[in-house]
C-alpha cells in the first residue's frame, strides 16, 4: 500500500488565500486513487501542511499532506 492518495506533476507552490504563512500546491493530478479528478487535470490543493518540509526545499519524491490528502510530488514546473 502506497502512503499517498495522488501523484501531482507540474507543481508549484504559491502563497495560501486563507491564513498567512500557508502555501498551497497547483499542479497536474495522476493516479488520484480516491476518483476525485481526471488523470491530468489541473487541481488546487488545499493549504499543505509544513511540518515536514521548508516550503523552499520541496523535491520530487516528497509526500506533502493537507487536510484530507498526501500527494506524491512528481517533476516541478519549470
């Protein structure tokens, strides 16, 4: 059993709308083992959890969680 609910490819992180200091992930959704989005869609996380990772030092391979989620990051953007 894999510890994420999605892979996300073509991310990025961009500031919160809803609290300071959050960041939330834009990106293309693959393998989203909830059914919740198409395969490449174009999605918008909900405010990600910073306990783990500096927001700066995310890398493909980390597992970011949100509320209700924990998507495997894929390739950034670029």
């Amino acid at each position: 059993m894999s510890d994420y609910t999605a892979v996300l490819n073509n991310w990025l992180a961009v500031p919160g709308y809803f609290e300071q200091e959050t960041y939330v992930l834009c990106g293309e959704i693959i393998n989203d083992k909830r059914g919740r989005f198409l395969s490449r869609q174009l999605i918008r996380t909900s405010p990600i959890k910073m306990t783990d990772f500096p927001i700066h030092s995310l890398k493909v391979g980390d597992i970011v969680t949100t509320e209700n989620s924990k998507y495997l990051l894929g390739d950034k953007a670029t």
